[in-house]
C-alpha cells in the first residue's frame, strides 16, 4: 500500500462549481460537466481515512480549519484513545517508536495548494540497533 492514511478535501458540488467559474472564466454549463465528471463524493468517504469538507468563504479560512484538523491527527499519533479512528496510521508510528526509539516515527505536514505528506524518520545506521 502506498500510503498508509487517506485524507480527501471535498467541496459541495455547487460551491466547486462557482470556484471552477470564478478560477477558470468558463460556462456554468461546462463547470457544471467538469463537476460531473468527477469521483462522486461517497468514493472518497469509503475510500479515505479522513474527509475534510472545504465549504468556507475564503482559501485562508479553510487553510485555518485544515490545520487545524491536520494538528489533531498529529497529536493523535501519540494518542491511542483519540486515533481509533485511523489506528493503521497509529500503529505504523508505534511500531516504528518500538523499533528505533523514540526520536523515530511518522509525522504529518500539510500545506494548502501543495499537498499533504507522511515522513517516517529512522536512524541513519539501522544496522547497529
């Protein structure tokens, strides 16, 4: 598996459907088939770890919500209770903290318009431990 946690952004259909408009200065018509022509939202609810919803009025606003969403997942890497939800994620951490102590693990950084990445840290020399 390539990645170990799906997160998927998804917009109301008629909200992508202005921000194609206002973005790309084409038809309602033809942002409404480009629309269309995308997965349907309950694809990426059974397919994803995590779906966060961008409804908000402005990119800062959502940039906001999402770290914010992003910072829990991340606290949720040391916390057993609140990650239940995506324990695969929880456990590739802890198990890499077991093996090569406690500076190792996975963290997760996100930046909006350029994506979201999972860094798993491991000592240089793994042959010594």
């Amino acid at each position: 598996e390539l990645c170990k946690l799906k997160i998927a952004v998804l917009a109301p259909r008629e909200v992508r459907v202005r921000r194609i408009m206002a973005r790309e200065g084409i038809s309602r018509e033809y942002a409404w088939a480009r629309v269309k022509a995308q997965k349907p939202d309950g694809y990426f609810m059974e397919n994803c770890d995590y779906v966060l919803v961008n409804d908000c009025e402005s990119a800062e606003e959502f940039a906001v919500f999402a770290k914010e969403k992003l910072e829990e997942l991340r606290k949720g890497l040391e916390q057993e209770d609140v990650y239940r939800e995506h324990i695969g994620l929880y456990n590739s951490h802890r198990v890499v903290r077991l093996l090569y102590g406690p500076e190792s693990g996975m963290t997760i950084e996100s930046s909006p318009g350029n994506g979201t990445k999972v860094t798993v840290t491991l000592p240089a020399d793994m042959e010594e431990i």
